[in-house]
C-alpha cells in the first residue's frame, strides 16, 4: 500500500483521450511551435536563417523531434510494463502502470498527428538511440534501474517543455495554440507520471545490492549524456527537412552553442538532482553535456 501511488492513481482516474481534448481547428499557421528563443536560433549564422516562414519550419521541426522522443520512450515504457501482464503486482503499482500505458499511448497518438502535421515522417528526428534502446529492452519493471531510466526520459523531455510553456505563459514568446495545448497536456500527466517514478524507484533502490548499485552508479551517467545527445540536438537531416543549407556544419554548431548546451544541462538537472540525493550518482554542478 502506498497513499502516494493511490493519490497519484487518483488524478489519473478521470481519463480523456488527447486527440479529443486537443482543439485542433485552433491551428495558427503563422506562428512557431516552440518559442524561438529556445532553440539557439541566436546562435546561427545569419545566412541559415532566410524567411519568418523558415523560423516557423524549423520549430515545427524541432517540436517534431520533441514528438519523437516522446514516442521513442513511450514504447519502451509501454513494452517494458506490459510485457508480463499486471496481475501478481502490487494493485497501487499496476493502477499506475496500467494508467500509464492508458495516457502514453494517448500521447503517442496525439505526438504522431502532430509529427504529420509539421510534414516530418521518413527521417531520422533523433541521434542515436540504438544503444539506450538495447539497453532499455533489458530492464524488468521490478529493478530501480528500469525506473531511473524512465525518470531520466521524462524529466529531461518534460522539463524541456516547461521551459517553452513557462515563455509563453510569461508572454515572452507566442506560439501555435496547438502546439502550446499539446505541450500542457503532455505535461500535466507527465507530472504525474514524474512523481510516480520517482516513488518506484526509490523504493527499489533500498533493494540493491552493492555490486550491483556500483555497475547501475557507473553506467548511469553515461546513459544520462547519450540520451541527452540523442534527443536535445537537431540531426542533419532534421535541419535539412527544415531548409537549411550545409545542415551537417549547422548541426555541430547548434551542438556547440553554448545557449543550447546550457539548455540540455537544465534539463539534465531534475534526474541529476534526485540521483544524487538518492546517493547514487556524485555530481559537480554543471558537469553534464
Ligand atoms: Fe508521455
Ligand atoms: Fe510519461
């Protein structure tokens, strides 16, 4: 028995389908997706940048690959804690997870209307995502790492949509209604699903072994910085969907800029935070990415 899991189910009990809740007449083809001001346009060469229509392409790209990454970890979440059933589990843990695979699939379909919309199937969004992939298909629900791995996925992508909302929410930026409906959402139940896993795994950790808490310490950093690297920069092929020219340069300079670096570290920060407090990560401020 858990009162969080079951407050957590709680707020969860009243379900809608996204595609439903979303006002999708509400479209407004001139602005942006995301606010301009995150995606380091200020750190491109004059030259990449030609038309606002250019700008507004590019942030549909770039909330595509938001979609994407989303999609990409709401399968594996999906795959791992359906894979055995959800009978014998404790009932709080598979209210959740059931309620889980419920919203995540509901996300999915919703990100996939919007990848479709921004005209961005048929090429590569992310980085590489083979080994965490490999990785992930590894992990049973019932080890903290499976929950770690989760918390990580969805605080970096959730944090990084808080950082657009709380723009537009200041009136710092104005972007498509849509696009700003799809990121509340996602984010209203993404914060719950946060406070979930971070209640998993926490209370798994007080499980481990010290092998094996040694092996989880030394490769979950390495896996905080791929995923960071697969997910938080534009591809070249993102980029010249989007229109740009020379789109290998773009992509290392992008990589490169310090706004966008300082971005990716702020959205490591959450996992890095709890990890560390949990006592299974040693950080220095400021040393991800
Ligand atoms: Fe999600
Ligand atoms: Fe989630």
């Amino acid at each position: 028995m858990s009162e969080v899991l079951q407050r957590i189910g709680a707020h969860a009990a009243d379900y809608r389908d996204p595609l439903a809740a979303i006002d999708w007449r509400a479209a407004d083809a001139d602005l942006p997706w995301l606010p301009l001001q995150l995606l380091s346009i200020d750190g491109m060469a004059e030259r990449d940048v030609a038309s606002p229509e250019d700008l507004v392409r590019f942030s549909q790209i770039e909330f595509a690959r938001l979609c994407a990454a989303g999609m990409w970890l709401e399968g594996l979440l999906i795959n791992r804690v359906s894979i055995n059933g959800f009978l014998g589990l404790d009932v709080d843990e598979a209210r959740i997870a059931l309620q889980e695979v419920r919203e995540e699939s509901g996300h999915s379909l919703m990100f996939l209307e919007m990848m479709q919309r921004a005209g961005a199937a048929g090429f590569p969004l992310l980085g590489d995502t083979a080994l965490l992939s490999w990785v992930a298909r590894r992990l049973k629900p019932a080890g903290a790492e499976f929950w770690a791995m989760v918390y990580i996925g969805e605080t970096v992508t959730d944090t990084f949509g808080l950082r657009a909302l709380k723009a537009v929410r200041a009136g710092q930026a104005a972007i498509c209604p849509v696009a700003r409906q799809v990121l509340e959402l996602h984010h209203k139940d993404e914060a719950r699903h946060i406070a979930a896993s971070r209640v998993f795994l926490t209370n798994r950790l007080d499980r481990m072994t010290g092998v094996r808490l040694a092996v989880f310490r030394r490769t979950l950093r390495f896996l905080l910085d791929r995923f960071l690297d697969a997910t938080l920069f534009p591809t070249p092929a993102s980029l010249a969907a989007a229109g740009f020219q020379d789109a290998d340069r773009l992509a290392r300079d992008i990589r490169a800029c310090p706004t966008r670096r300082a971005l990716a570290r702020e959205c490591a920060r959450p996992a890095l935070d709890l990890l560390t407090a949990n006592g299974v990560l040693k950080v220095t401020p400021g040393d991800a990415t």
